[in-house]
C-alpha cells in the first residue's frame, strides 16, 4: 500500500461486539487511524464497526456509534476483530458472516486476543496455525479441532489472516501490519512514538502463570489432555491409594535436592516402573520432565521476585548452574532468564 497523494486510501474496518474490552478496540484505532506530528501521513481510513441492529456498548463506557455496520467490512482492505467479551459464547452470526464474506472479497482480516473465536467460527483458520490468549488454549482447541493452535507466540501472519496473542500482543501484530504495507523503518519509527518494542523477543511462554497443584489425588489412566500443563486429575486412583499427590507436594519442597527416578520411587513406595507409569497416566508426562518444568517455574519465580544471581537461582531452583539454566528455561519460556528478569522488574542481573 502507498500513502502518497493520489492513491486511495486503506480501509480498516474495526468490528467491535457488545462487551469488547475497550483496550483491544482502541489498539488498532490509536495505531492506525492516528495523524502524528512529523511522521508521514500513512493513508489508513479507520472506521469503527458496529451490528446492523445498532451501536453497541463496549467496556470502559465507549459506545460504538459511527454510522457503519458490519456491512462494511466486505468493502474494507483490512478487517480487525478485537477481543470478545466472552471467548465461552458464540460470537455473533451477523459478525461471523460479514468476517467470512469480507476475506472471500480480499481483505486481509486479523484478530486481537480473543477475536480469534471470531475467525474460528468464519472458518478461515482451518488447517493454519492460529494463536489467542494462552487462558483460552483449552476452549480454544476444543471448539476449534481443524485450528493449529499455537499458544506459544505473540502472533501469527499468514498474510491474508493474522491472529495475536492476549491484549498487548495487538500491538505487536498491527505493528507488523504497518511494516508489511510501509516497511520496517516506518514500523520502527512508530513503534518509538508509542514507546513500543517494534518487535518483543519469545512468545506467550514468558506470560503464562501455570498453577502449583496441591491436595489433589491422581487417578491413573485418566487422559490429561483436557488439562494444562503438569496438571493433575483430582480423585482417586484406580488402588483407592492417595495418588501422586503427596509425592508432587513433596518434590516441589525440595526442588533444590539432587532427584532422581529411583529417590521419587522409594519416596512415594513403589517401584520405578510402576511411578512412571502412575506420571503418564496422571500428568501425561515423564517424572524428569515434570520435574524440570517445575524448577523453571521456580525459577521464574526468582527472577520475578528477588535479585539473586543468575548462579543463585540456578541453584536454588535445582537447576545446576547458569549454562543449564539458560538451556533449560529458554527452551521453556521462550526467552533467556536475563531478558525474562529485565521483562518483569525492569533491570539485568
């Protein structure tokens, strides 16, 4: 797209749905439908998008009201769904079929955060990875089966279909939106006025919080694969024994320790075959792949929390030293502990 006089003007076409969190909406109006002093002018034509029963309420006390329906967005270049107010809900029918009809036009059509449901629903991201917030990973995949989720990253460009990430990740895909039509130097120069990274390393790993289970039983040869990650099934085994759970509580007590297969199994009284059994039944996971994403969360933790050394933290989250760290908690978060810690308390080691 060229933004120079004379060339029409790039339609951006906002849906907005009852509910929409208002940070979502204004994402792509501040980036694309903003006049900067001193920046070239890029030729985008925001028009915000509403029902064709009427102007909706969106969050914060903003009131959808510009005059446009989403009969709209077959004529838009560019089509963005913010986030909806409940992923759990079917997005709305109207919505649904104006999204399919407008990218059977042409238009290149992108979700924020939980817009992505919307997409889903339109059908233009079967068979294509597609991302949304990482709370909504479990909904996601089960209403969605032909989707190849990723939950992973910040977003993702097909380049006539992108989705992002939980709320700031919109701006890293409109960002990326602005230097595929303008180029990067533009896209960095903007992303400076928005005191923006014009591109954040890692994905959604860095963010994800995964809950510390415990006082939960485990029944063996329950699937786990409705359940986040190290999570646990809580009830009963099929023994009537208390589960794994104990031995989960007790492993996260001493995660510092030197643990091995043979330690878990006279810990928790059973043989090594019959434990590593009882985890990928349980957990859906080895007992030492369970155990060292453990210690990364721990390590997150550390790094969020105190200002130990990188060797400290190793250390104490039972990690070894920094070199295995860094493997280990890259390999996980998706970003090396130095750059997780100044993401969270804004400061190196």
């Amino acid at each position: 797209m060229c933004s120079s006089a004379g060339f029409r003007r790039h339609l951006v076409a906002v849906a907005v749905t009852e509910g929409a969190p208002i940070f979502e909406v204004a994402i792509p109006i501040e980036i694309f439908g903003r006049v900067r002093p001193g920046m070239p002018e890029l030729g985008y034509d925001v028009r915000v998008c509403y029902p064709v029963s009427g102007p909706v309420h969106a969050g914060g006390g903003f009131v959808a009201d510009s005059g446009q329906t989403y009969d709209l967005l077959t004529r838009a270049d560019t089509v963005i769904v913010p986030a909806v107010r409940d992923a759990t809900e079917e997005p709305p029918a109207e919505l649904v079929e104006a999204v399919r009809r407008a990218h059977a036009a042409g238009a290149r059509v992108a979700s924020l955060c939980t817009g992505a449901f919307v997409l889903a629903a339109a059908g233009l991201l079967d068979g294509r990875r597609a991302t949304t917030h990482w709370l909504y990973a479990e909904e996601f995949g089960r209403r969605f089966p032909r989707v190849d989720f990723d939950p992973g990253v910040l977003y993702i460009d097909h380049g006539d279909v992108l989705t992002s990430a939980g709320t700031t990740a919109g701006v890293d895909l409109c960002l990326a939106m602005v230097a595929a039509d303008h180029g990067a130097d533009v896209a960095n120069t903007l992303a400076r006025r928005l005191v923006a990274p014009a591109h954040r390393a890692g994905g959604q790993a860095q963010y994800v919080d995964t809950p510390v289970l415990s006082g939960l039983s485990v029944r063996s040869g329950r699937s786990p694969r409705s359940a986040g990650p190290g999570a646990v099934d809580a009830s009963a085994d099929e023994s009537g024994s208390e589960g794994l759970a104990p031995l989960l509580d007790w492993i996260r007590r001493h995660l510092a320790e030197p643990l091995t297969v043979a330690e878990l199994a006279r810990q928790a009284n059973v043989a090594e075959r019959t434990l590593i059994r009882r985890f990928h039944a349980a957990v859906g996971t080895t007992p030492g792949k369970w155990l060292t994403t453990q210690r990364v969360l721990h390590a997150k933790r550390l790094l969020e929390t105190t200002d130990l050394p990188v060797e400290r933290v190793a250390s104490r989250s039972g990690l070894g030293g920094a070199a295995n760290l860094r493997h280990h908690f890259t390999a996980s978060v998706g970003v090396a502990p130095s750059d997780y810690r100044r993401t969270f308390r804004g400061q190196g080691y």
